[in-house]
C-alpha cells in the first residue's frame, strides 16, 4: 500500500496565514437584511412611520382616555356637532369653514356656534371630538396588530415546527386539525364569541387567536418538512441535540425571513378584519370608538361631512399601507434571491 | 499483509433497512449487509448514487433506524440505543458530510458550530474554556482564529469542509464517518481536505467510514474497500486487491469508468458493462472469500468462478 503513505504536495500558494484571511468585515445575517432593507426607502419611511405611530399611540394612552374620547356634552349636542376639522391656520379646507349642505356660500361654523376650542379633526354628530375618537380607533386596531402578531408566533410557529418535525401521522392529524379550522368562516366564530363574551375587542381578538395563525403554521410546517432534511439538522442530530434546542437553534433562525413576511401580511388583514367586524356592528361595543365603527357611523353622512369618514378611512389605509410596504421591504432584504429579477 | 488480527470497531451483521416498508414503492437501502471496521483503518464504500452508502453510514450513526440486523460499536451492540447511552455513543462516532455549504447553519457563526458538540456534551466549564478548545480545533484543521467570529457564506468549500470536519472532532470521536466529504469540492481542494483528513487520523488515531463515489480518491486514502450496489454489498477486499485483482463484475464495470489522465490510453480506455441479470435472477448468495480477506457475494459455483478468471 504504498500509495497510502505519500501526500498530495500542494502546488503554488501554500496554506499560508494570508491564504486564509477574509478581509470582508464580517455580517451577521440580521446585519445583512437590515444592510439590505435600507435600500429601499419605502420600506424605510414605513418602518419609522409604523415606529412613531406605535409611540404615539402608547403615549397617547396618558392624555386620551377612552372615557375622555366617548363622553360628550349633552346639553351643546348642537352647538359641537359635526363641526368641520380646524387647524386655526388659513389653511384651505382646514380652516374650520364648511359649505353647508344645499349651501351656496362656506360658513364658519365655529363662529356662528360661538365655538372656542379648535378642533383639529373635527367632531362627529354628537359632538365628540374626532381627533381622539380616532387615536382611540388607531389603539384598538394596533392592539389587535399585537395581539395578532403574537398569536401567530405563538401558535403558528410551535404548531407548524412541532407537525413538520415530528411528520408521519401526527403530521396527517395535525394538518387535519388545521384544515377543519380553516373551513370555518371566520364571522362565524366572532358571532359565536360575541354571543358568548359580548362584542368587544376580547372577542376579535379570540376569534383571530382560532383562526388567523393557520397560514403561519402552514408556512412554518413546509419551511421544517424541508429544514429536517438539511445536513446541519443531521450534524446537530448526530451531535446529540435535543428536538426542542434544533428547532430553537436550527430551525426557526432559518426560517425568520418567513416568518417575519408571514407577521408582516397577517397585520394588515387581521386590521382589517377588526375594522369590518367593528363596520358591521360585530366588533367593538358603541360608544368606544374604532377605525371600522367610525367609518361606518358616518358613511350615511358621507355627502355633507366627507371629512369624518375620509379621516379614520386615511389612517387605516396608511396603517396597513405602511405594514405592506414594509412587509414587501423584509421578504426583499431577508431573500435576496426573490427579488433579484 | 502482516496478519495480527487487529480489533473490530465497528461491526454491522446483517444489516437491513428498507424504507416504505411492504408497500409498493418499497425500497431497499441496505439489504443484508454485513461488514466489519478494524480500528484504525479507513474503510472505503463505493457504489453508484443511490446504492445506499450514505444511508449505510447513517444508520451507523443512529439516524435511521434499521429494519433487521445488528450494529455493535468498540464491542457494544448498538442497533437499540436510547437516551444516556445513545448520547455517549455519539460523543465517539461522528460524520462529515457531502455538502459543506448545506451542512453548516447560515445563521450561526463558525464558534457556536464548532463548539455545539461542546456545549450538547458540556465538554467547557466557562466561556474562555470553550473559546480555547474552539481556537485549538481551528488550528488544528488550519483556519485563522479570526475565522471563529465569522459566518459560513464567507467561506469558500474547502475552509468550510474543514469547519465541518472541526465540528466533527471537536467531541474527541473515534470514528468518522465521511460521507463523500470531497466530491462538492474542486480538485486542489480535494486534496487539502483528504491530506487534512489523513493527518486527523494519524494524530488522532481515528478510524474513517469513507464514503465515495470516486475510487480512484478511495483507493487513496483506504485500507480496505467495499463496493454497493442496489443496497446490496458485492465484494470487500484490500484497496489493492479491489482495484487491481476485482472479482465481481460491477466492480470491473466501475473500475473501467475511471478516466485515464492520458489522452492516448484514455481513447483506448474500453468501458466494461454490466450486466444486472446477476442481482436479480434470484439465486442464493452469500459472501465468499475467495482470497484471504477478499470477500464476493456469489454463490458457491460462481465463486468457483472468479476464483479460475484469476489464473
């Protein structure tokens, strides 16, 4: 066996140090994505506007309360109502001043109702001012953004890595589960929740909890059926590592792109779908106020005060706009391959 | 060859396994097979794609489970480990895989790759304790210790195969099981990863499971070679004795497929077919050593066969 004996004898450059060395400052992947995501500005005047919005609603908390935003004046329901959005400058159309209906010529109603207060957002039929029945809308539709982002991590991802990574008929039974679950229409569970809780925001919220984590586990079950089989999965396996430290190590950081893309679709539409419910009367109760509630309350007025439909409409739609657009951001920076076409 | 009966690290006994198992599209990985590794030794598997030498090393190392058969390791029967003991078994049987790109986590720097077998097995008390043993690895396998806060991407694939192969000893095993370690790399690199691989084995005494497709590359780096095919393995005999004196005709077929690196034999280089007919028209065979240590699975007329060509 002689040939065993001799070595390969390496021609050229040998294995020297300077062989060797990497010049390239070193990235982490979190390093890379945000490198990445900070190429497009879209994404990144969506993130700080989505950073200030989540700021100054939890700020708002101190100043606005609920009850603050709900009360009004009972004895001046005339004098306040439906008075136009003032900013006090001369600005047009946010000056306070209205055409009336059948009106040929603007009116001030501020003026004529002897009104000292600037209302920056307007007031709503009774009288209530619409800036902060609006801050109290963005809060509930934030909260069910929250509640229905952790919802998602929480069931989503466990159920989808515990069924991709156990596979073979709990597998069958789980994606079963999950198939019965999504052939219920969502009304249907929020009806249900209703009756039993009585509307409100728990109620949305549970019925997004049953319902809107099952793409997510979808998602994250094909992302591990096709992880299990990498050979880093097999080198931790062959290691000794437990299940529980593969998923938490292995499975779910190659997956966080995923994920985060999936977080970042169900926000908007979970947002929407409060607002629907809340339209329709199945959602929060009356005097809270939310972005669909608002909406709907003043859609019959819609041809004489635009102002108090076009605002809570504004918001939603920037809102779920911003998570879009940030949305599309993070799947471009965390798969560059996607997007390279 | 000096005979003084070295002892047996690794034994597999009639080892099955069959995935789908009595259903239609079942498939017989490995299909009654029985081979010994001495300790000390490399022992080379050759077969085509999908003649069950990777599934063959993995159920080694505990990843599948096998169907029938018995495995046993340094003289413990390993075929039904669980929890302590399985965990223990793996401190000393480990693998390095094809692919260096596919088998290191992107998302992970190449310190807490190398060192998870340290930390799964709590091989460090402290931090610096860990950071050294990983540093010591490093060097061991020739990366520069600035390597260790780095990611896998910035690597090329020898440098990564090598972050592999350190991950594989950084729980101090006695066997390796290399599973085509070098064919996803290009040929100078080939040749540092196999140098690499042989150096290991002289400081560290380790015993390889080499996995390959290439024969001239196991004959390389082999004591011994065994040849697979369709699950079934066909003959078994010192490198030297496969590669120059083959008994089975799949083994000449393959022999004959290796390219010449001279144009003018290689245009006279005549390709052996094979004919499967001999696997499949169901006749009883087992293996018989026609050579002392060389090993064919025929029957006994066949046998008698091989043993004639040779003269």
């Amino acid at each position: 066996m002689a040939a065993n004996t001799e070595d390969f004898v390496i021609v050229g450059a040998q294995n020297s140090e300077a062989n060797e060395h990497i010049s390239k400052p070193a990235l982490s992947f979190w390093q890379d994505a945000w490198r990445r995501l900070k190429l497009n500005k879209l994404a990144v005047i969506s993130l700080w506007f989505l950073v200030f919005i989540l700021g100054f609603a939890l700020v708002s908390n101190f100043f606005v309360t609920q009850n603050k935003a709900n009360a009004f004046d009972s004895d001046n329901v005339g004098k306040y109502k439906n008075l136009p959005p003032n900013s006090g400058l001369p600005i047009p159309g946010w000056d306070g001043k209205l055409k009336e209906p059948g009106a040929t010529d603007t009116t001030d109603p501020y003026k004529n109702n002897n009104v000292k207060q600037n209302f920056i957002l307007g007031t709503d039929n009774i009288g209530r001012s619409l800036g902060k029945r609006v801050i109290v809308g963005l809060r509930i539709s934030l909260l069910v953004a929250i509640s229905a982002t952790f919802i998602d991590l929480l069931i989503g991802v466990t159920y989808g890595v515990f069924s991709g990574w156990k596979g073979g008929w709990v597998d069958v039974v789980m994606q079963r589960i999950i198939e019965i679950l999504s052939s219920v229409p969502n009304l249907i569970v929020v009806t249900m929740f209703g009756l039993l809780l009585g509307n409100g925001v728990t109620s949305i919220i549970i019925a997004i909890a049953i319902t809107g984590w099952l793409s997510m586990a979808r998602q994250v079950r094909n992302m591990t059926l096709s992880l299990k089989e990498r050979d880093y999965v097999l080198a931790a396996k062959s290691l000794g590592e437990s299940s529980t430290k593969i998923a938490i190590k292995h499975l779910i950081p190659n997956m966080a792109g995923t994920i985060i893309v999936q977080i970042m679709m169900t926000v908007p539409s979970a947002i929407m779908f409060e607002a629907v419910l809340s339209a329709i009367n199945l959602g929060v109760k009356p005097p809270t106020a939310s972005l669909g509630s608002l909406i709907s309350d003043a859609q019959s007025m819609l041809q004489f005060y635009p102002y108090q439909v076009l605002i809570p409409s504004g918001v939603l739609v920037l809102i779920s706009l911003a998570f879009i657009l940030l949305g599309d951001g993070l799947r471009d920076a965390f798969d560059p391959r996607a997007s390279e076409d | 060859m000096t005979e003084e009966t070295p002892k047996k690290l690794v034994e597999l006994n009639d080892l099955q396994l069959y995935f789908n198992k009595g259903k239609a599209n079942e498939v017989r990985a490995i299909d009654h097979v029985s081979f010994d590794i001495y300790e000390g030794e490399v022992f080379g598997l050759v077969g085509e794609s999908g003649s069950g030498k990777t599934t063959i090393g993995r159920t080694i190392l505990k990843l599948y489970e096998p169907n029938g058969g018995t495995m046993t390791f340094d003289g413990e029967d390993i075929t039904k480990l669980k929890g302590k003991e399985l965990s223990n078994f793996r401190k000393n049987a480990q693998m390095i895989f094809q692919d260096p790109q596919a088998s290191l986590n992107g998302r992970m720097k190449v310190r807490d790759i190398i060192a998870e077998g340290i930390d799964i097995n709590h091989l460090a008390k402290s931090k610096d304790e860990r950071n050294a043993k990983v540093q010591e690895l490093l060097d061991l396998v020739g990366l520069n210790k600035d390597h260790a806060t780095r990611y896998p991407h910035e690597f090329s694939g020898g440098q990564r195969q090598r972050i592999g192969i350190a991950r594989a000893l950084a729980v101090d095993p006695k066997f390796i099981i290399a599973d085509e370690p070098i064919s996803a790399l290009d040929v100078s690199i080939q040749a540092q990863v196999v140098n690499l691989m042989k150096e290991l084995q002289k400081k560290h005494s380790l015993t390889y499971l080499f996995i390959a497709h290439d024969l001239s590359m196991v004959k390389y780096i082999s004591d011994r070679i065994g040849v697979m095919h369709w699950g079934k393995l066909l003959e078994i005999g010192t490198s030297d004795a496969v590669y120059n004196h083959p008994l089975h005709p799949y083994t000449k077929s393959l022999l004959s497929a290796i390219p010449v690196p001279d144009p003018e034999a290689e245009n006279l280089r005549q390709h052996v077919d094979y004919d499967t007919t001999i696997e499949t028209d169901g006749k009883e065979r087992s293996m018989i050593e026609v050579n002392p240590g060389h090993f064919v699975l025929a029957t006994p007329e066949e046998a008698e066969q091989y043993k004639q060509q040779q003269k």
